[in-house]
C-alpha cells in the first residue's frame, strides 16, 4: 500500500488519482470515504459532530482502508496522522507512507478561501502548518517535494521512489513472493524480504566490480542483526561454473549456513543464476534473495526461480527450479550500467510487448531515449510492467509445461547464434532482438501475421538501437538446435498468432525457415 499524507493543497487526490492509473490499482481516499458513510460533506460533519466527531469517522476509515491488505493507494486527510492509532497503522509492514511535501504559500496559492476546507479556516494556520510538519517528517518512508509541480510529474516520482509499496506478486506452488522495483530501495533489503527476522546469517553472492550496489544491502542486513559473508565470484558468464559452486558450497558449509539462512544474490542474470543455484542445492535448499543489477536480471532472469549453470558443451545445462523469498529490483543500480547493457535488456521487455502487451511496444518506442539514458521513472515503470507480465507467465505455469515456453520467443533463434558463435561473442539481448526478427519473418511466412506486424518488430527494435540482421547458416542452426535442451523430435517454435498473442510448440516447414534465415540477411 502507499498512504499519500501532506499538508491540505499538497495534490494528495490529484497526485493519488494520476499514480492509480499509472499503477493500475484503486485509489482511495479516506475523506472521500468519511463523506461517503456519513452522506455528509466533511464541512457539514465538522459542524454537527466537531473535530472530535470528525476525526473518529476519519480513523474508522483509515483502519478499513490499511487493514485489509488490498493493494491501493490511499490519500489520508491532512490531519489524519496527528492520530496515534492511524500513526500505528502507517508503521505497519508493507505501507509505504509518502509525504507530499508543500510550501504554506503555494497551499495559499492552490486553496485560496476554499469553504469545504474547515480547517483552513482555523485562526493560526502557520501555527498548524508547522505542528503538522513536524508530524509528517515523523512517518515518512518516502519525502516528494510538489512545490510548482503538476499532478503527472509528482505521480512519476511517487512510482519511481514508493513503488516498493505495491510489490508485484509471483504466485508458486510454494506460495507467494513479492517483486519490489523502486528506485534507492537496496537499504531496505532487510525489511523487503519476509521472515528476515528469522534469518541469522546471510551469504552475499556477488562481483568484484559491484562493491557499491553491495553496500547498502550489506548495511541493511547487518542492521537488522544478520551476520554477513561476502563471495565475490568472476563476472559473467565464468560465474556460472561448477567449480565457482563448488567452491561457495563449500563456503556455506564453512560458515554453518543453516536451512533458515538466506543467500543473496546481487548483480546481473549470472550472479542470480549462480546464487538460485547454489542456495537451492546447498542443504537441499536455502532461501535466496535476489537484488538484481541488470535490466535483463531485473525484467527476466531474477524473477520465476530458474537457476542454472554451464557446462563447457553449452549454456545452463545444469539447474533447477528455486523461487526466490524475494526480488528487490533497485532502479538505481542500473545508473552504472554501460548502455550496451541497458540496450540488451530492453530487448527481454519489448518481448513482453510481442507476446502480450502491445502496449509496452508504444511505451518502449515514447520513452527509448529516456531508457537508453537510464532515466529512472523510464526505467522503473519499464521493469514494473515487465515483471508484471513475467509474473503472470509464471504463476500460470511455474515449471514450463505449456504457458510459460512463450517466454522463449526469439530465443530458439538466439540460443543457437550464441552457441554458434561461441558463447560471449554474441551480447544475449541482441541475440534475442535478432531472433525475434527471424520468428518474425518466420511467421510471416506462414501466413500467421501480416507484413505490418512485420514492420513493427523491425521499428520497435531499431528504435533501442537493437540488431534486426545477422548472416546466417540454415544447416549450422540446425546442428545447433539438434543439441538444445528443447530439441523434441524436430525444433519447435515459438511465434506470433498476431502482437500481443504468442504460441508455443510450433513446428516449421525447413523451406519457410529458410526463407526466414534468408530475409534476416537483409
Ligand atoms: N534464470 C532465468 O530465467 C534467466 C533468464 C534470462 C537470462 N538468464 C541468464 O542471465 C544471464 C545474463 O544476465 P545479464 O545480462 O544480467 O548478464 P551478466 O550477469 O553477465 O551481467 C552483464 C555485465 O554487467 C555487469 N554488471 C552487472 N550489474 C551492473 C551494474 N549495476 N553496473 C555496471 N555493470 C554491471 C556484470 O558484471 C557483467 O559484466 C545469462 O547467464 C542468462 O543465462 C537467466
């Protein structure tokens, strides 16, 4: 949940109302609310029922709306939090309480002598300002600044900053875990991860290069009484071998890492690959946490519980399925990430856009500039969508029978470039753009999308500055997908009915895939 609270005239409502529709869940707010059980305007219950009468309605009112556990953003009166029970109830787990801040002369400027406000028209309202104040910086997770800034731009820096409030939730046979995109939320790691009470020491798996992501969570953890370890593993790919598990089994081991343990795993889809891997097989299964610091990690491989590693005859041959207890997708890593790294990752969430929400396609093609430049409300509402669609792919089918093989579009493609051109040459994410502009073509060719389809997969991927070419061989593909782990009886793909649908399973005549590796050269 996130409780807007702020002075009157600080935009809670309109603010409120603008961040529900970007967020798309309720919005609430508890004025409205009291207004709606007594049938009388708050003016008119000031009048009849006092203060006392009022702010009796007011706490009913915040205690329904903070106590169900409904996700929602919630816009609290501008007294409500003098109130010690409504202050209990902002303290609570998962309630983002975010103080929109304002100046007594922009509340003149915006109220003027509005009537319906009663408590505008108390005698000392710089008195009150200043006790309210005081009170508001008590609460507050998160402070916005709204002095000469519109409804849509305090919106953007309520998501970017708060969003945390409103984890996106995978759904598992196991039950559910939380995904938490929000910018500057790593020191909140502790708190972000349920049962960390529990949790007497923590492994922090992680790279060299990334000391700085790893100081906030390390703070965080230890704060909350967590005994800290750090294994730096090598970067990349390297990271995902037997003998790099091998030797952070054996660290756990030396460490005495229990069953009610946590691992952490903090960098890009190789360190989350690595640290899934080893927490879900040492002790027979530890819980991770993973704190992914690549918009591919953030937007895919953190979120769904596939773990893996390599073997020197191909790419995650060995692995398992571990959920993570949590994934806290902090935007603000990604500042130091090289474009070409960004650029990969906007590949996985225009797939989002190709198999099921076109609308992600428009967003992407509004916003490249501001992604490529890793602005952070761009960034933060891209990972929350794709999480989001990651989310229900996975809670759908948790362990790839049908459902979630979608998630594999362009991928039969980009495996078999990888493997062909020895695995590093090829960046993951251009592999991918390349291999959803040959299912494209593919499925043009037989007849299952139109040539405008065609165009906009051409359109959205140029627009990331992602690869829509490559030159290559139909016969060394085949050999390729001969050896995939996929590979049933022939290589089946996955491929569009139109934008936004995707099918899985799909077998293909060798002359159409042809004529598809042929286009691609184009
Ligand atoms: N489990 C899954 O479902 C799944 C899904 C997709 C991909 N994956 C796996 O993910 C891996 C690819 O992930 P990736 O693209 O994140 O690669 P990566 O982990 O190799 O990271 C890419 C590079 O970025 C660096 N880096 C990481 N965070 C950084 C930061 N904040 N600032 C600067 N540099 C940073 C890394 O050190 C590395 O050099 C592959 O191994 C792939 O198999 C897994």
């Amino acid at each position: 949940v996130i409780v807007l609270i702020g002075f009157m005239g600080s935009g809670k409502t309109m603010a409120g109302r603008v961040l529900a529709q970007k967020l798309e869940v309720e919005f609430v707010d508890t004025d409205a609310l009291v207004e709606d059980e007594s049938g009388m305007p708050v003016a008119d219950i000031f009048e009849r029922e006092g203060e006392t009468g009022f702010r009796a309605r007011e706490a009913d009112a915040a205690r329904a709306v903070l106590g169900d556990k409904v996700p929602r953003i919630v816009a609290l009166g501008g007294g409500a939090p003098a109130q010690e029970e409504i202050r209990a109830l902002l303290s609570r787990p998962g309630v983002v309480t975010t103080y929109l801040k304002v100046s007594l002369d922009e509340v003149r400027r915006r109220l003027g002598d509005d009537d319906a406000r009663p408590m505008l028209q108390v005698a000392d309202l710089e008195k009150l300002f200043d006790e309210r104040r005081g009170i508001y910086e008590g609460v507050a997770d998160v402070t916005v600044d709204t002095d000469g800034r519109g409804p849509e731009d305090v919106a953007d820096e309520i998501a970017r900053r708060a969003g945390h409030g409103l984890p996106i939730e995978v759904r598992t046979s196991g039950g559910t875990y939380p995904v938490y995109v929000g910018d500057g939320i790593a020191h909140r790691a502790a708190e972000l991860t349920p049962g960390f009470q529990r949790v007497e020491q923590a492994l922090v798996i992680t790279h060299a290069d990334l000391a700085d992501h790893v100081a906030p969570v390390r703070d965080a953890l230890g704060e909350a009484g967590i005994e800290i370890t750090v294994a730096e593993v090598p970067d990349g790919e390297a990271a995902k071998s037997v003998e790099v598990a091998a030797r952070l089994w054996e660290r756990c081991a030396e460490i005495s890492l229990h069953r009610g343990d946590l691992v952490v795993g903090v960098g890009g889809g190789a360190v989350t690959d690595l640290a899934g891997f080893v927490a879900s097989t040492f002790n027979r299964g530890v819980a991770v946490l993973h704190m992914p610091t690549t918009l591919l990690a953030q937007v895919d491989a953190a979120i769904g519980g596939k773990t893996g590693i390599n073997l020197g005859v191909g790419k995650n041959l060995v692995g398992t399925f571990h959920q993570p207890v949590a994934v806290v997708c902090d935007v603000a890593t990604l500042a130091t990430l090289p474009t070409e790294e960004v650029r990969a990752g906007l590949a996985e969430v225009v797939k989002y856009g190709f198999i099921m929400h076109p609308e992600v396609l428009e967003e992407v093609e509004s916003s490249a500039e501001r992604l490529l430049a890793k602005d952070a409300v761009a960034l933060a509402a891209a990972v929350r969508r794709s999480v989001a669609a990651k989310a229900e792919v996975v809670s759908a089918d948790e362990r790839e029978r049908d459902v979630r093989a979608i998630l594999n579009y362009g991928h039969t493609f980009a495996h078999a470039i990888e493997t062909l051109s020895g695995h590093g040459s090829w960046r993951h994410g251009d592999a991918v753009a390349v291999g959803m502009m040959a299912a494209a073509y593919l499925a043009h060719e037989l007849g299952r999308i139109d040539d405008g389809a065609v165009a906009l997969h051409r359109r959205v991927l140029e627009r990331v500055g992602l690869p829509v070419r490559a030159d290559l061989e139909l016969d060394a593909l085949e050999e390729a997908w001969k050896r995939d782990k996929k590979y049933e009886r022939g290589v089946r793909f996955v491929l569009l009915a139109s934008i936004g649908r995707a099918e899985s399973g799909i077998a293909a005549p060798r002359d159409a895939v042809a004529a598809a590796v042929e286009r691609l050269k184009t």
